[in-house]
C-alpha cells in the first residue's frame, strides 16, 4: 500500500501513528465484536418489526380484510424475530412455557409456535372475507388474535430485558 511517506516498505511501529492520522477523518474508532454485532442485529430487527406493526396500526382506525392478513404477517414476522429470544429464555430458566400462554384468550406456548411456524391455528382464530382485489374469499387471523399476540410478545420483550430504546443498545466499542 503506497503512502504519503514515498513507497511501498514496510510500516514500522513509529509510522502507524502518521498513518493513521492521514487515513482517517476522526479521532474515533469503532471496534466490532462479530458476536455483539450479531446480538445488536437481532436486537434491531426485533425493534423494526415491532415498530413496524405499530406503525401499521397507527395508520387505522379500521381493518379491511387484506389489513388483517398484512397486520397477521407484520406480527408473525415480529414473533419470529423474538422467539429464538423467547426460547433460549425458557432454556436458561428465565422464563417458563407458562409465561408464554395468555390464558384469557385461551391461547397458550403452543398456538405462539405454531403461529411462528405457519402452521394451522384453532379455527374460531380465524374469519373469512371477500378479499378486497381479486373479489375472492379469503380466510385471514382475526384481527383481534394478531394483536394478542403482539401484545403478549411486547410484553415478554419487556420481560426480558428488551424494553430499552434502540438508540441506548451499542455494537461496537469507541476507543
């Protein structure tokens, strides 16, 4: 690598810090730790999915059938995105397959990973409707069963210890 210093010979010791000066354009620098990257990652794309059904409910006051699959969709993929978190939670003892459940709703540890995992839920969780393109029926999870589990998932991110702003969580050391 050729620099200001006139040639390609090797960096000594005493170069690195004139070097550094005329490579860089702050006194910051920014260390990654690949397991706190990962951490951090995951971190925010459970806020950004969260924030992303918020801001889809925020838009409406009410819900047309093609709503209700998108919000099913935007809230699946929040679930998704915490339940490794959940999981790994109940593996370490934090919490229990218990605090999963929302025994109002008589939804429980199982009817969350089954949403998770796309697989069929209990039929009274679901209504049909006449989609609003294409003017064909359509069976969608009930409005009111997306935002449960949003809730109850929120919840258990707080639970956890997830409750911070994203703007406090930190990657990477400054030195």
């Amino acid at each position: 690598m050729a620099h200001d210093r006139g040639g390609d010979e090797p960096l000594t010791e005493p170069d690195i810090p004139e070097l550094i000066d005329n490579e860089t354009d702050s006194d910051t620098f920014v260390l990654v730790d690949p397991g706190d990257y990962a951490e951090t990652s995951k971190v925010r794309a459970i806020f950004d999915a969260e924030r992303n059904v918020k801001k889809f409910v925020a838009k409406r006051g009410t819900f047309t059938i093609n709503d209700e699959a998108q919000l099913a969709n935007l809230v699946r993929t929040f679930c998704v995105e915490m339940w490794p978190v959940i999981v790994d939670s109940i593996d370490a003892g934090i919490i229990t397959e218990k605090d999963v459940d929302i025994q109002s709703k008589n939804l429980y540890y199982d009817d969350l990973r089954k949403f998770v995992q796309l697989e069929k839920l209990p039929e009274p969780l679901y209504h049909s409707g006449r989609a609003e393109w294409g003017g064909s029926e359509v069976t969608v999870l009930d409005v009111s069963t997306s935002l449960t589990f949003f809730n109850h998932v929120s919840m258990l991110k707080q639970k956890l210890g997830l409750g911070m702003s994203i703007d406090r969580i930190k990657s990477a050391a400054e030195v």
